[in-house]
C-alpha cells in the first residue's frame, strides 16, 4: 500500500510542476497569455502604483544602465544624480515678450521662457525690466544650489538709444561683463545666466550679445 501511495505523490509532484510552468496566473513560472490590467499594477509590500490604469509607467527607473529604444517623454518635474549624457539635446522654452518701458518679470517668466523680449512706445526713450525676487524663482525651478538657467534678453526697440536697465530685485546679485552692460540699448541683446547660490539667493550674469 505504501508503494502505491508513492506513486500517487509522485504523480501529483509531477501533476503541480507542470502547473506551476504553463499556469496563465503571475504566480506561475511561465506565462503564456496575455493578461488585461485595466486598474494598473501595484507592488512592494507599501502597494506602490507601478503602471497606472492609463497604461503610464509610475514607478522608478534604477539601476545601472537602462536603454530607451523610442520616444521617451517625461511630464513634470524630474531630478537626476550623478553624471547625465545626452546626444543631441535640444532645450526649450517659451517665448515671453515685455511691452512696457516699465517691465517685471515673475519667476514663471524665468523658470518657463528661453527668451524673454521688450519693446515699447519711442517717445519713451528708455525703460527698465525689473527681475522677481530670488526666493520665488528658487521655489518654482532652482532647487539645488547650483542649479543654472539661461535666457536670452532682447531689446527689440528700433531706436538704439531706446535703452533697458536690466534691474535687480531682492536676493539677486547681478554681474556685468563690463561696466554699464546691464543697459541693453535698442536692438541688441544679452545673455544672461541665472545661477542659485542659495535657498535666499540667485547670481545673474550678464553678458551683451552682438551680431
């Protein structure tokens, strides 16, 4: 009788390996239909969304090397460590134009423009554009010190002598290539290089642009 009940474990080994292999469940070891997850997929032992019902990736991307063989589109805020290669970048940005002699600037306009342009009535022979405080830039874009964003100035007024004062705000340091370059005059532009020293404080570095 013992032989027998044996054989019968055997065969149920053999009966719940092959199970075990061709089973459609994720339980199994080898899986050969195709599943539907129309709610997303969650795991770790916090139930963290992996791929929402959308069909998005959500969760993180680790290791050491990872391959992106097509489009690879990022929505929000994304922070890399450590070196980052890229080939061909291309960076972007909106185009913010400035039509008062008296013009300011919010921390949207620096964080979100690649150039930022002004240009006003003539008969106002010169203007000034004035940037928003450190701490309002540093909460929407620069969040680590050292953090560094440029934009293109241009004062698009035809008259040269049609000048801007590129003015400082509170927390701002601004630097000149040489002096009197904060005055952009009409028809020329600068570049200027915004860089976070601190939670409190931004350098601006200016530098006039010629054609």
């Amino acid at each position: 009788m013992s032989k027998y009940i044996a054989y019968i474990a055997i065969a149920l080994a053999i009966v719940a390996l092959v199970v075990g292999f061709s089973s459609p469940n994720l339980g199994g070891r080898y899986h050969v239909t195709q599943e539907s997850f129309p709610q997303g997929i969650k795991a770790g032992t916090s139930d963290t969304a992996v791929i929402d019902s959308s069909g998005n990736w959500d969760g993180a991307v680790t290791g050491t090397t990872g391959t992106f063989s097509s489009t690879f589109g990022v929505t929000g805020v994304s922070t890399f460590t450590g070196d980052v290669f890229v080939d061909n970048l291309i960076s972007g940005g909106a185009i913010t134009a400035n039509t008062s002699a008296a013009g300011t600037l919010t921390a949207a306009n620096i964080c979100d423009s690649s150039v930022i342009t002004q240009t006003w009535t003539e008969a106002d022979a010169t203007g000034t554009l004035t940037f928003p405080i450190a701490t309002a830039s540093v909460a929407d874009c620069f969040l680590t010190n050292g953090d560094t964003k440029d934009i293109v100035y241009k004062n698009l007024n035809a008259v040269v002598a049609s000048t801007s004062t590129l003015t400082t705000n509170t927390g701002l340091t601004l630097y000149y290539a040489s002096l009197g370059v904060g005055i952009i005059p009409g028809g020329s532009s600068a570049l200027l290089k915004f860089i976070r020293i601190s939670s409190t404080a931004l350098d601006v570095l200016i530098s006039p642009l010629s054609q």
